[in-house]
C-alpha cells in the first residue's frame, strides 16, 4: 500500500485528511516540521501533504530541505490562503502541485493519484533510459584496442552535433552498433531511431518506405503511408547499406540533405523534417563513383564524419574481451553456469581470421554456449573449420618462404585434415566422411592415398 504523510499543525486538519485517506493510503501524521523529518527519515512516505505554515519552522523552507534530500520526493502544499506569489516560489522549491483550505475531496485525491502515475513513469523511464545505455551505449561495442579507443572517442564527438556520419566497414563489423551508440548517447536519444537496410527492399519499393506515399500513388497504394524520414522526425534515420541504392533514389535523398525537405510519392506537398542521418556501407563507394553506380556528389555530403570499423582480424587483442561478453550474454540467457573459454579453445580462436567478423564471433559462441556441458568451452566443441587454422597459417608460411612447394603443401594440408576428421569421428569412417561432406569411398581412396591406417581398428563400417 502507498503511504501518505500529513504534516498540519491543526489537528482538526489532520484528522480529517487521515480520514479521507486511511481506506487508499498508510497514513502517518506530524504535527510540526520536526516530527515531518523524523516520520520521513522512518516511512519513507510516497507522497507529503506538507501545511505551508508549521510553528518552528516556515512550510516552504521545510520544502526546501525535504527536496535536497530526496529530489524525487512529491511534494503537494496545503495552505489556507493563496496566493500567486507562495504558489510561483512553492514550484520554484519543487512541491508536485498546491490546494487551499477547504479543499474539495475527490480534487485532492485525484492530485494524489496523479502525482504517483507521474513518478511511477518518471522511474520506467529513468529505467529505460538504463536499459538504452547498457545495451545500446558502449557496452555491446567492446574492445580495448587503439583503434576502438579511437572510435569510442570519435562517436563521444560527433553525438550531439547535426553532422551527416558515414561508418564503413566489413559486414559484421558492428556499423549498426556504431550507429545506436552515436544517437543513443546524444540529445537525440528520447527520439525516434529508425533503421532500413537499403539492400533488403526491392528497388521499386525504396523510395515510398524512405518518403512515403500518398494514397492511390500507385497499385496497391490504398491509404497513406509514412516514409522512414517522416517517423524519423527530430530522430536519427539510419540507412545501412546506402551503396545498394539507385542512382534515382540517391538523387532524392541528396535533395533532403540538401534542402531537409521531400515529397512523397505521387505527392505535391513538401514535408520539411529535423532527421540526423547516419548512413553505413560495406562497399568501398569510390570504386562504386569510378563505376558510375554511386554519386560523387551524394558521397561528398554523407562523407562529413567518417566512421571506419576495422574487421576483427586487425583487433586480435579485443578477441578475448569479446568471447567473454558473449559467453557471458549467451550463459545467462540459456541459464548456463559457463566460466569462459579453455586456454587450447583460445588459442584457435585468436587464430581464426574471422570473415564474418564479430557477428561470426557471436553467433559461434552462442551455438557452442547452447551445446557444451563444460564450465569452459572446449577445442572439440569448436567448428572443424577453425581447428586446423593454427596448423594452416604455419604451412602457408612454409609454402611462402620456399620451404614446402605448393603441391606438397596442399597435401600435408588434406592429410592433417582427414586425420583430425578421423580423430573427431573416433575413426568411424562413415561419420567421418559426412563431416568432411564427401563419400566413404572417396575418403577412403584419399586415406590409402595418404597412407593413412586405421587409427584405434574401429570398424569403416560401424
């Protein structure tokens, strides 16, 4: 049950308000600012209803000191006369709201619920405003390399200001992180992120979910409908993937960073909107304006801030902090009491080039998370691709240098290969060749080629 404090010097008022309000609220009662502090330091009381004048100390100063201790406190001023002047300086101290004697009953307790629905949604959105900086601050970019210190530095930066950002990188680099962390972190952050990956729509379809359309603008156009620019209004749009627009539609999207205005299809109205726009690739768009597939100008005016993400293999050092955040993530997510990664498992993994980057990373660790039963993850629970890495990047040095000529070098490979399959498949010929994704027969053909025995006299068939 909320509970409410009464601090009136009349006892009358007092009674009568403990009355209105004991079946709704725990009501405490104080009759002077001293017995107001003591009720508040033990109750904690959800609401005050504080009389603006008590015998030993002034009503508005008591505001005052409740206020500087607890900011969050509501705070109602019940006096018997009213005036502009105690009304304006009681808001100024911070009081929720202010009636006079005799009040009318259902008034004051709609003030009372009223004054708890707004602090009740002032938490959710302090809550909010927690969840948005843990999962979309810097807390899922991770990395403690140069080049992401950089990074973080760079969006800390540019946040607030209205300039165009660009973020390049390869796919999976984590641009769409980039791009929550710059808008979340900024005096945009209360507004609208809108996404669209430009490569996910079919190009006849592009230009009305950017501006939207009016109804009847095309078959199938049976109402209005919003573009992303117009949901993004005092937001932040981000377009992922912008090298795979058109030529047509980058010419329209160049006219609003232009002008900050458009039309929507089949409309003549201008729509004047207050978007920021981040824009990411994982194309090298000046090769794409040598090609004529992208326009120069249109670079020139996304190109105000670059972001480039370096891919994962140029950030070892960051590969540990990553698989710990994961396995972290993922244990708790599949109520796991996984501890972390084996020193043998780690050393494969720092070896792995990683051509889908972090988000490779990522839904590795969640697949390995999801199928161990060991506190920490294991070489055999790793894919058979990563296994030979450390193995490979030694023969391809050997086979750059001279030392083994390529021939030889394939062959050690695909011998090394059948071998570890084997060893994997504890020598059961057939689970072997299903996971290299060839017949027993051609394994076994590749086996006698290799001089490759049977390693513990399992039986091909069993």
């Amino acid at each position: 049950m909320r509970s409410i404090l009464i601090v009136d010097d009349e006892v009358g008022a007092r009674e009568s308000l403990r009355m209105i309000l004991k079946n709704e609220y725990e009501v405490f009662l104080a009759k002077n600012a001293e017995e107001a502090f003591l009720r508040i330091k033990e109750h904690t009381p959800d609401v005050i209803l504080l009389d603006i004048i008590l015998p030993d100390l002034d009503g508005l100063k008591v505001l005052e000191i409740i206020k500087q201790n607890d900011p969050d406190a509501i705070v109602i001023m019940i006096t018997a006369t009213k005036t502009v002047k105690t009304a304006v300086e009681a808001m100024k101290l911070g009081a929720y709201d202010y009636v006079t004697k005799p009040f009318e009953v259902d008034e004051l307790r709609l003030m009372i619920s009223r004054s708890l629905s707004t602090q009740a949604l002032e938490k959710e959105v302090q809550y909010l405003r927690k969840e948005v900086d843990k999962n979309f601050g810097f807390g899922n970019i991770i990395g403690k390399s140069d080049v992401m210190k950089e990074i973080f530095n760079v969006i800390r930066q540019i946040a607030d200001s209205k300039s165009t950002v660009l973020i390049m990188g390869e796919s999976g680099t984590g641009k769409e992180l980039v791009s929550r962390a710059v808008h979340y972190i900024s005096q945009r952050r209360n507004t609208p992120f809108v996404t669209i990956n430009c490569a996910a729509i079919p190009e006849t379809l592009i230009e009305s979910e950017l501006f939207g359309h009016e109804k009847g603008a095309f078959t199938n156009a049976i109402e209005r409908k919003l573009g992303r620019f117009e949901i993004a209004h005092s937001g932040t749009l981000f377009l992922d993937e912008i090298g795979e627009l058109s030529l047509a539609t980058q010419a329209k999207i160049l006219r609003f960073l232009e002008e900050r205005e458009f039309n929507r299809v089949g409309g003549s109205k201008t729509i004047k909107v207050d978007v920021r726009l981040i824009a990411a690739t994982n194309k090298d768009l000046t090769q794409l304006i040598k090609k004529g597939l992208f326009r120069e100008d249109l670079y020139y005016r996304i190109n105000v801030v670059p972001i480039v993400l370096p891919p994962l293999r140029e950030r070892a050092e960051d590969i540990p902090l990553l698989l710990d955040h994961f396995v972290q993530k993922f244990s708790a997510e599949n109520k796991k009491q996984i501890k972390g990664v084996s020193k043998e498992a780690l050393d494969i993994l720092k070896n792995y080039e990683w051509p889908g980057n972090v988000r490779e990373l990522e839904n590795l660790v969640e697949r390995v998370v999801t199928l161990t039963v060991n506190s920490y993850i294991q070489p055999s629970e790793l894919p058979f691709s990563l296994l030979n890495v450390p193995k490979m990047n030694g023969l391809k040095e050997s086979i750059l240098t001279g030392r083994v000529s390529l021939i030889e070098g394939e062959e050690k490979f695909e011998k090394e290969i059948i071998e570890d399959a084997l060893r994997r498949a504890n020598y059961v010929q057939s689970h072997a060749a299903e996971m290299l994704g060839v017949s027993r027969r051609i394994l076994k053909y590749k086996m006698d080629k290799f001089g490759i025995t049977q390693g513990n006299e399992k039986s091909s068939s069993e």
